[in-house]
C-alpha cells in the first residue's frame, strides 16, 4: 500500500511548492533557469512566471538573474531561497515519518509515502 501526499506553502496564494522547488534544484544544479526548465520540459516563459509570483507572494528574490553578455547569462539562488528549499526539504522528510508511522498505527503495516507531484508542463504537440 502507499500513502500519496502533496504539500506546499500558502500565503494568501500558493506560495511555494515542489514545482518551484525543482526549478530551483535545477538552478543550483545548472546555473540556468533555462536549462532547468527545460530539463523539467517546461517553457522558459512559464518557469520566470512561477518564480515571479512566488516571489511576488513570498516577498523576496528566489533568484539572481544575469543578462546574456559576452559569456552568457544565468541564474542562480538566493541565499534565502537555499535556506526556503532547505526548509521545505526538512518539512517533507518530517510529513513522510509522520505519516508511515500513522499509517502503521491504524493499519498495522507499513506503507511506502510517497510525496505526488504535480507540475503542469508543455502541452503535448501533437
């Protein structure tokens, strides 16, 4: 059996969630919100807006962006975006033990969870 969970964060708007957690692995990981989108096959467009209104919600930069130049541009996060993800990292580990352990509880076995993600992407071409 496995117990399927989604979390994220909400101020008047989802403020923060796996999607803009990924995106944001894939920054650290690439220097690129490009490159991290499309490893995530998600428009570029579509990655800047969700930061953005995370950013909007939340208050506070997710990341610094560089402007093309002679050696390209790039991304990276902000440090209170590390600290953020860290914390969301934290969260997630911590809901997982929750609940295996209250699943073993009341149903005497012990159950895979796993945290569903949901991150709309391209729409198929066709």
């Amino acid at each position: 059996m496995q117990v399927v969970y989604k979390i994220w964060l909400d101020l008047n708007g989802i403020a923060f969630g796996e999607g803009p957690y990924r995106l944001l692995k894939g920054v650290e990981m690439t220097g690129s919100l490009f490159q991290a989108a499309t490893a995530m096959e998600m428009t570029y467009k579509k990655a800047l807006h969700l930061i953005s209104g995370c950013e909007r919600t939340l208050g506070f930069a997710l990341i610094h962006r560089k402007i093309g130049g002679p050696h390209g541009g790039g991304s990276q996060a902000t440090r209170r975006a590390v600290k953020l993800m860290v914390k969301y990292e934290q969260l997630r580990a911590q809901a997982e033990e929750t609940l295996a352990e209250a699943y073993r509880k009341h149903f005497g076995e012990p159950a895979e969870v796993l945290h569903k993600v949901t991150i709309r992407t391209r729409k198929p071409v066709k």
